[in-house]
C-alpha cells in the first residue's frame, strides 16, 4: 500500500518560501472562546490483533495508531509499550524467547521487540522481514517457527526466519485470505477471510483443507484448550465455537459487528478486539457473559461536516475510518450509519456536504461514497479514483475531487471516468487535505494546502490560483464561520485559526489541540494521513475532531 509522496514533500520546502504568513493570527491573544471535550479521548485509533502476556496483560496493536497499548484485563487501564511510528501492529504474538513479535500492515514488515518491553524498559525494534506490503497475520509452530500471511494487499502464506537473518519464504498463496490463525503442532487453523470458511493447514505439506463454512466473513479463529475453535464473524458480531471434525458450530455470544481479532488466555478466556469501537471485550467461554475492557466511542475520527438541521441546530458527520457517524450537536450522542466490513462503508477518511448529500473519501480505499443525510442510505459510489482527500458536487453533475496527488478533477458520478481520462482543474497542489466552496456561484474553491502551510483558492475554471493566508504549521480541516471568515487547524502547533479570506486578518481562537490532532503518517504513506476535521454549526460553534486521541472537542464564543 505504500505511495510515494517525495515529489510534494519537495514542491512544498519550495512553496513555502513563496508564501505571505498570517502575522495576525500568530501574535493576536486568544479570543473568548470556551474550549468543552464533548466526546473523551481513548487510547486506540482501531484494535486489531490481541496477545496475552505472560502476566495475565492484553496487548493491543493498532495499525493506524502505529502503538501496541498494553491493557489491564481488571482496571482497564492502558499504557503504551511500543509507541508510534514502530508499534504499527496488525497482528502480534509472544515469541517462545519472550519476544513481542508483530506485523507492520503499512510497512510490509514483520518487526520484533525484547520482552524487557513489557517491563517499561527501552529496547530496539528489529525488523525481521520487509517487501511484504499488507502482511497480516502471524504465529509461532510449538518449535519456535514463524508463520505469517497476507490477505488485502496479497494473499499468501510464508514461513519468517525469526532471527532475520534470511528472507521471508513463501510456501502458499491463493488461499482466500488467511486471517487471525493459531498454529497447534504442526498444524495451522484460520479463517479465509474471503471464502466464509474455517480451514487448516498441515505445515509439513501445506495444503489448504476447510472444515466449517457458513461465515459471512471470519476475521479470526484460536484454539482452546480442549481443541475447538472459537471464531469470529466481523459482519454479524458472533463469536462461535466450532467443532474441527464435523464443523458444527454454536454461538458464545454476539457483539457489535467489526470483529478484528481475539486471544485466549491460559484460564480459557476469550478476549475479542472490535476495530469500530477501539475496544476489547472479555468473554466467559462457559456462559458467554461479556464484560467490556476498554472501548471509545470513537475509533479515528477524520473529516468533519455540520448539516443544519430543519427544525433548527445542526448534525455533525464524521468520517471515522472502521464507521461513518453522526454527532447530535445539542445532546452529544454518537451514531452509528455504517460500519465497515458489515456494509459497503469504504474506511473514509473525510466527509464533505454539497448538493444534499454526504461526500465520505477514503485515499487508501480510493473512492468516493454519497450517502443521504437524513435516512444514512447510499446514493453512490466512484471509486479507481487516485488517493482523493475530499470531494464536492460540481454544477455540471460530476464530482469535483481533491487528490492527494495534488490535484483537482472532475469524476463521473458512474464512475465511467477511468483516472488517466480525468482532466485536472489545477495540479500540483502541495500535499491538500480539504476544499470547500467560496460562495454560492461555484466559481472557485477554497483549498487547505497542507504540505506549503496555507489556505489557497481555486478557480474551477482553470485559472490561476491565489494565496488566500500562508506561513502556516501544516493546515488541516477548512470552515466557514456564519460572519464568513473562515477556520482552520494548524496541526502543526495545535491552534485553531480564524480569518478573513479577503484580508488575511487573523484571530487566534485556541491553542488548546496540541497532542489532539495531527496524527502523523508512516513512512510511505499521505503525510497529512488522517485528515483532521474542522466544521461550524449553525450557532457559530467550531468543532474539531482529535485524530491523534480520540476525541471530539467543541469551541464556543462567549
């Protein structure tokens, strides 16, 4: 999945240079705004592989996160053991020498750590395999042999020599996406994510052989003591015990859909990660009970849009990359629309409204899906798109979309466009994350350039561009405030920025989103990474969306 993103980096040093800061804002005080956390941060931006540790600790990896968090299974208590850009884990694993072991989706790297890591004590991350873009799944055989597997970006099994010393060995491929599997003996057991079936495979003479079916898709599958699987289904929500010879299976119980992974420790518990919660359940394997870990009530919130309500206040609509969701602007609460992996929700990464409908976009995905505001139902999807960043509804019926390429074209709403046939309205474009319209005739947009640090806008017609505000800290999310001065956040330094589009003058309207926001991109990946979301409701209020930890903060004037 990696991308090249040398070319803006480049174009951006130079870009800056040329650009009018916003002294203003920089050296204005604070104005009286009241800053309230509306949603709480939490510590995972998604959950996906679970190990237990030898005393009795859940470890946690997330990817985008790029942190394995390490959980009290009683306090819920969390603390990071191996922080970001090296703890990217999808999968991970206690090594038979005390060694945490796990994959680096983004990185197509297989990575170890020391064991003194579980101790708090600083040590180096070695990398075991490279060249192995999406890699997922691993495990260690009873004799200390290493098995991992890709399934999105690839599909295949391989053997890892645990020192690093050669390169990674592929002994399968074709399987159908071998997910979260246990390896027992000799004999590897796991779901094939694609196929709805459970299968084994003898190690010896790997060979694919199923032995259960009727999944709508199977995440991941261990073993308990006694020899049953226990198995997850992500699109229904059930965990279920599954007898290896005849394949009949029972279910434990039944959570939210977005089921990632689980762990079984030595007492028989059941451990289950949920990527749309950034949680982790206990679950009694006798009766089913469940008991919650630790679980956010958002998972990575992204882009950010308020929509007026008709009888007065606003809805806000966040891209949350595992769900698409709304925030009630009066009470707070938090709803779920779609979740990915239970529906065709595409992980977005930024939300947009225009022509009455929700625009989600996802660079990673490559796609643009439009939702109604009101019922949540799809009204279409353009995808083969290169890794958009936004989009809007131009006048003529196609899609206007930000690329992270640093352009802005025109898409088919069909999607019969093909990349290449898109004719940019401007290229080179430093690093953009966010565009939104300069007024009600359409003429031009306004752009958050991120990569040069400034607010530029855009003639859709073709025409050059002009230098709205520069000289920021990598600008993210774009609004407009109801006196038409548009906001921004400088994630750069965590200050939220208001000024007029005109002028240039500037207001400082908080400095309170240090740590909150611009969670930043592995190597290879959009530096903006996850774009943070900034929007307006109709009571003038700013809303920012804390990529970085979770949470949902409200800026309100005095």
């Amino acid at each position: 999945m990696s991308l090249s993103f040398k070319r803006w980096l480049a174009a951006g040093v130079a870009a800056a240079a040329l650009v009018p800061g916003l002294a203003a804002a920089q050296s204005a005080p604070v104005a009286e705004w009241q800053l309230d956390t509306i949603i709480q941060p939490s510590p995972f931006r998604g959950v996906h592989g679970l190990a237990v540790a030898p005393d009795g600790e859940v470890l946690g990896g997330s990817v985008v996160g790029q942190q394995i968090i390490g959980v009290d299974p009683v306090s819920g208590k969390a603390r990071v053991i191996v922080d970001r850009p090296a703890g990217q884990a999808d999968d991970l694993v206690i090594a038979p020498d005390g060694r945490i072991v796990w994959t680096a989706f983004l990185s197509g790297e297989v990575r170890a750590i020391s064991g003194d890591a579980l101790q708090g004590k600083a040590a180096p991350v070695q990398v075991l395999a490279t060249g192995l873009p999406g890699i997922n799944s691993l495990d260690f055989d009873d004799g200390g042999r290493l098995y991992a597997t890709r399934v999105f970006l690839g599909d295949a099994l391989y053997e890892i020599d645990p020192t690093g010393a050669t390169p990674a060995k592929q002994l399968l491929e074709g399987m159908g996406g071998l997910n979260g599997f246990e390896i027992r003996g000799r004999t590897l057991t796991g779901p094939l994510w694609f196929k709805g079936k459970l299968a084994r495979v003898n190690l010896d003479d790997p060979k694919v052989e199923t032995f259960a079916e009727g999944f709508k898709v199977p995440a991941a599958a261990n073993l308990e003591a006694d020899g049953k699987v226990v198995a997850l289904d992500t699109v229904t929500g059930e965990v279920k015990r599954v007898d290896p010879t005849t394949g009949a299976a029972t279910v434990i119980t039944k959570l939210n859909p977005a089921l990632d992974n689980l762990a079984i420790g030595e007492d028989g518990t059941i451990y289950v990660s949920n990527m749309a919660e950034g949680a982790i359940f206990q679950v009694d394997p006798k009766t089913g009970g469940t008991h919650t870990i630790i679980k956010g009530d958002l998972a990575v919130p992204g882009g950010l849009v308020a929509v007026p309500k008709a009888g007065g206040g606003s809805t806000l609509h966040l891209a949350d990359l595992f769900a698409y969701r709304t925030i009630d602007g009066a009470t707070g609460k938090v709803t779920d629309v779609a979740r990915a992996y239970a529906s065709n929700l595409e992980n977005p990464m930024n939300a947009n409204y225009d022509g009455g409908r929700i625009l989600l976009t996802s660079w990673f995905a490559g796609g643009v899906q439009m939702f109604d505001p009101a019922t949540g139902t799809e009204l279409g999807h353009v995808n083969k798109l290169a890794a958009p960043m936004d989009a809007l509804m131009a006048d003529d019926g196609h899609l206007l979309v930000l690329t992270a390429g640093g352009t802005i074209h025109k898409a088919a709403l069909d999607g019969s466009a093909a990349p290449a046939d898109q004719k940019p309205v401007v290229e080179h474009l430093v690093m953009p994350t966010r565009m939104i319209w300069s007024g009600p005739d359409h003429r031009s947009v306004y752009v958050a350039e991120t990569g040069a640090g400034r607010i530029v806008e855009v003639p859709v017609d073709g025409q050059a561009l002009r230098v709205v505000v520069g000289d920021l800290k990598a600008p993210e999310g774009l609004a407009r405030l109801p006196d038409g001065r548009l906001v921004t956040v400088e994630t750069g330094t965590g200050q939220v920025l208001a000024f007029d589009p005109e002028t240039a003058k500037g207001e400082l309207i908080s400095t309170g989103l240090k740590g909150r926001v611009g969670l930043e991109g592995t190597a290879g990946m959009p530096p903006a990474y996850i774009p943070t979301g900034i929007a307006v409701d109709d009571a003038g209020r700013i809303w920012v969306a804390g990529d970085r930890d979770g949470s949902l903060v409200r800026l309100s004037p005095r």
